[in-house]
C-alpha cells in the first residue's frame, strides 16, 4: 500500500481543495489516504522573533513528519486575491523553517479549485513556479474551474475534465 497524503491549501473546514485533493488521493490504486485538514492544525504567525522566542510549533513538526513518511502528495491550493490562502502560506512558512525541501521530492499531483470559471489558475502557476524551489517533484497539474457545477464525488461532471484528472492520476500512479 502506497502512503498518499491528501493536502487542502486552506483552513476552511467546508474546503472545496481539501474535497478536491480527497477525491484525487482515493482514486490512486493500492493506496491509503491521509489527509492533512489545516483547519485542525492551527499555527501561531509566522515571524522571526516568535521563532528565536519559541522555536518551531509542534503542529508544523507533524505535518512535516507526515509529508516525510507519505509515498506521494495530492495538494489542492485555494486562491485567495490570486495567491495562496493565509493559512496555507503561514504552514508552509513554519515547514519550510524545519527543512527547506518542505515536499521532500515526493510525487505530486498539483491542484486548484474554486467557484469561479478561472479554477485559481493563478496561484496555480505561481506555486508551479516555486514549490520545485523547495523540493516539489510536479508530476501533473490540474486546475478544476467552478467547482460546484463540476464536483462530483462520483467522477467530474464534466467529461473532458474528467478525463483530465483522470490521466493526471495515471501519471502520479506511475511515479509513485
Ligand atoms: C479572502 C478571499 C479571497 C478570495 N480570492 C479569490 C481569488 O483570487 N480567486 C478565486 O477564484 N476565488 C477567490 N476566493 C473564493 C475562493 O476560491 C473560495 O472561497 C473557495 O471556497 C476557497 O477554497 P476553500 O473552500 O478550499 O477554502 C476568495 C475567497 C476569500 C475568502
């Protein structure tokens, strides 16, 4: 069995990314799925004096440790005015401190998700630029648009899509 991590870039406990990365991470084969849901794991603000005053937060050490023993990684990213959600960047600052590869060269498979007909293409190609600089190995990328006419759990709505997703799953299956 394959250790997938399912990771939504986001604190909301409704989040559209975390059902997102949910429903990507089950459909790799032989695989058990953790899930690492931000809402539960909450984090002072990042800031130098709090790290020289209190050292690295123990919930940024778990997350760190299970990034460390996943076999793959299947992020989803909220979009928030075109970059990442607060949260997301505040963990992945915190990480980043503990060990500067914060994805330890895990396949990943790359996501975005919103309401809206763009998908968050934006902080999708943003993070495509900057996650290889802290250890990301991007197998594949996806960006879902309008998310609440496309999601389904029983396969996306839309067939292309669908398909879509489907072989960039194939692709990280291949990687793990
Ligand atoms: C502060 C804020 C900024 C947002 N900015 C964007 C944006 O730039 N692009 C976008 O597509 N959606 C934006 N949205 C809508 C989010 O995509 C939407 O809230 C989505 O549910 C966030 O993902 P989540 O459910 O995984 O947290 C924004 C939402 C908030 C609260």
């Amino acid at each position: 069995m394959k250790k997938i991590i399912a990771l939504g870039g986001s604190n909301s406990k409704k989040s559209i990314n975390k059902a997102l990365a949910i429903y990507a991470a089950n459909k790799i084969k032989d695989s058990e799925v953790t899930v690492i849901d931000l809402s539960k794991y909450e984090l002072p603000l990042y800031g130098v004096d709090l790290e020289a005053e209190s050292g690295i937060p123990e919930n940024a050490v778990i997350i760190n440790n299970m990034l460390e023993s996943s076999d793959a990684i299947v992020v989803s990213l909220a979009e928030h005015n075109g970059s990442y959600s607060t949260a997301f960047k505040n963990a992945y600052d915190w990480m980043s401190r503990i060990n500067q590869k914060v994805w330890k060269n895990k396949p990943m498979l790359l996501m975005t998700t919103s309401p809206g007909a763009r998908g968050g293409i934006g902080v999708l190609e943003s993070a495509k630029m900057s996650f290889p600089h802290l250890g990301a190995n991007i197998i594949a990328d996806f960006s879902l648009p309008s998310f609440y006419d496309n999601f389904s759990e029983n396969g996306l709505k839309n067939e292309e899509l669908n398909n879509s997703l489907n072989e960039k799953i194939e692709l990280l299956e291949k990687a793990i």
